[in-house]
C-alpha cells in the first residue's frame, strides 16, 4: 500500500467522522478524469435528529429469549416508548434485562402485562415459534404487538394471527431490523423510491450469520446459543428464521404485492452434532414486480470481526445499488456503507449518520391508528413467503 492511498484513506474516514454531505471532485482523491465520476458522501445528520419524540406511549417487553429485545426495545424508546414492566422466563435472560433497565418493573405472569389497561404496546423475543400465539393473546386483549423475526412460523398460526387481525383491528408488526434499523438500508429505500435507478428488477440478499460471536453484543451469539436454537420446530428453520429479514427486503425494494417461491433449498453442512440445524439455505423468488435471491448460512469466520457481513444488492433499470450493512471487509471496520452507481456516475455514501425513522413512526402508528412505520399486509405476505419456503424446501446432503 503505497502513503498516496493510506493518505486518501485517512482524508475520507475524516470527512465521513464529520457528517459532511460532500460531492468532492475526483482530484481531491488522487483521481483523473479519465477514472470516471466518482463522488464520496456523508449523509448529514436529520435537522430533528435530537428532538423530542412527537408522542408517548407505554410498553412491555413479554418474553426476552433472544436479545434482539434491546435493539427492539431502544427503537421504541426513541420513539417515545415508556417501558413500564417486563416478564421472562429464563433467568440468566432476566439479569442481563434488569442490568441494562435497573427501574424496570419484572413480573411474575404473562397475564399481569395482558391485563393492564394502562400498556398500549407489547414487545416479545420469546421462543420463535411462540410468539405468534403470544401476539394473538395480546391483541385480543387490546395490545398492539412488535414481534422479533420471525413472527410466525406456521401457516396455521398465519391464518390465526389474520383472523385476530380482522377482529381486534390491532397492529401486529415484526421487527425485520436488517431493513428497518440498517441506516444504509433505509437509505437505499430513500433512493430506490426517489427512482434514482429507476425500476427495480431484482435484489440480491447474502446473509451470513455468526453461530458464536466471541464479541458479544445484543445479536444472540455472544455467550453460546440456548437449546431452542438448534431445533427448526423451535426456531423456524433457517428459511423462515433468518431468511425473513430477507424476504421482508425483496418485496420492500421491488415493491411486490404479489409473489412465489420458485425454489428453495437447505442443508446441514457442518454441524453434525446438531443433526437437526440448518446451516445453509437459499431461495429464489420471483414477484409481481420483481425478481429475487436469497442465500443465508452460519458460517462467518472469527476473522471477519463482526457477527456477519451481511451485504444487499438492488438492480434497476437505469443502476443498481450495493449495501454492505455491517463492515467493509479488509477496508474499514465501519458498516452503514452504500455504492449506487448510475448513468452519470459512482457514488460511495457513508449512512452512520441517518436518523432511524421506525421508532418514531411506529409509535407514531399506535397512537394515530396508521401503517407508516411498516405495511402489515407486506409484513405478513413475508411471513408467509418464508415459511411456504421452508416447508417445501428440498433438503440437501452434500458428500464428505
């Protein structure tokens, strides 16, 4: 690596920590015209980024199995959620809770949080493939409810929670966060619906995922993984599991209202001890306005120092867009990293600086009766796709 480039490096890792939105000329980067249009920004921070959430409203988390309970738990907060009270049924799940919100009230039931008037919203990581019971329960009970992915796990409890939908006229949403709390995938949503590169055709989704993560942090993996994780009645499956913030994107960006499986398949490759476990799985879809890929897998390398390198891919007709969510692997440890190229140009956009909208806007939903935040038939029609996936995918055994 010659100083040029590391200088370069340091100059643009400067300009991103700033938070300017630049469209600085190529020779500002050792670039000649001849390289073509390229444009490095930073998407500035939101005008109202620190400004006082619009409404209020209290909630409870009822089930924290998997930690994606803080990540769901922060959204609403900054929303304006009050969280009045929690319940759990795992106890070393119950510490960690009550060292990160000390002034949370736990309770002993389930029915304590159902049966207080005063809680508007219910949030729950519980088992997988308990939460869909769990959020008929609450909204029969006059509860909004945020599920963890996946929200549902079978067909029969699809059917069920549609139903309960109908009646009670209450939200059931499922926290889809590689899409509704990755800044550089909101990002990407801003720009496919602003038609910058004009319709799209496909997405491809790649979604690695770390099984033990010797870096902790709220994704699940930093202290081993329970037993359910291991059993696809439990968890669902790696198609309807992971594959469902996948899909959830797919019909977001193409804007299908409609769509198939036109093939799905899954396989254990490397954990026999856990003859159960799925540890590869891809898709293909194909949507009324758009087509889609899908491979998940849970072997990230140690070496990548993040839980995944979780990357997005939208084709359009006048462009195409890449997202890499989580890192910039062997350039920078940063994520939040988008590229959209199009006729006139290459544009590298640095996203850690934009304001998350869903908080806000879901807590938005609840007092105003609205579907801003997320559409609950599209969430729903994801639900539904990946668990059609799951349930006729082929079962794959490669040879040793």
């Amino acid at each position: 690596m010659t100083m040029d480039s590391v200088n370069r490096r340091s100059f643009l890792k400067t300009v991103g920590g700033m938070g300017m939105m630049s469209a600085l000329p190529e020779a500002a980067f050792g670039l000649h015209p001849g390289d073509g249009h390229i444009v490095h920004e930073a998407v500035e921070p939101s005008q109202d980024a620190d400004a006082k959430p619009k409404y209020s409203i209290k909630f409870a988390v009822c089930g924290m199995s998997h930690d994606h309970i803080y990540g769901m738990t922060g959204a609403i907060q900054r929303g304006g959620g009050v969280l009045v009270a929690a319940w759990g049924s795992e106890p070393d799940k119950i510490e960690a809770f009550k060292k990160r919100y000390p002034d949370v009230k736990m309770v002993a039931t389930q029915d304590e949080i159902l049966n207080d008037p005063s809680i508007q919203l219910v949030l729950s990581s519980q088992v997988a493939n308990q939460r869909a019971p769990l959020g008929v329960r609450v909204m029969k009970h006059g509860k909004d409810y945020l599920s963890d992915k996946p929200g549902i796990t079978t067909l029969e409890q699809l059917a069920e929670v549609r139903k309960t939908i109908t009646e009670t006229k209450r939200i059931y949403a499922i926290m889809y966060s590689e899409r509704l709390e990755v800044k550089a995938a909101v990002k990407a949503g801003e720009l496919v619906q602003a038609g910058a590169i004009g319709k799209v055709i496909q997405t491809i989704n790649i979604a690695p995922h770390q099984v033990v993560q010797g870096h902790g942090g709220d994704m699940g993996g930093g202290t081993g993984r329970p037993d359910w994780f291991w059993e696809p009645e439990l968890y669902g499956g790696i198609l309807c599991d992971i594959g469902s913030h996948q899909v959830d994107q797919f019909l977001y960006y193409t804007g299908s209202t409609e769509a198939d499986i036109v093939e799905s398949q899954i396989a254990n490759v490397n954990h026999p001890q856990h003859p159960k476990f799925q540890d590869f799985g891809d898709m293909v879809l194909r949507g009324n306005r758009g087509l889609g890929y899908v491979r998940l897998d849970w072997f990230t390398p140690d070496g990548l120092g993040t839980w995944g390198d979780g990357r997005l891919f939208i084709l359009g007709t006048q462009g195409y867009i890449e997202v890499r969510k989580y890192t910039n692997v062997a350039v920078s440890k940063s994520g939040n990293n988008l590229f959209i190229v199009d006729k006139n140009q290459s544009r590298y956009i640095d996203c850690n600086n934009l304001t998350l909208p869903f908080g806000p806007q879901f807590v938005a939903d609840v007092v105003n009766r609205t579907h801003i935040a997320q559409d609950q038939t599209q969430c729903l029609l994801a639900a539904e796709l990946v668990i059609k996936a799951q349930k006729n995918a082929k079962l794959v055994h490669l040879s040793a």
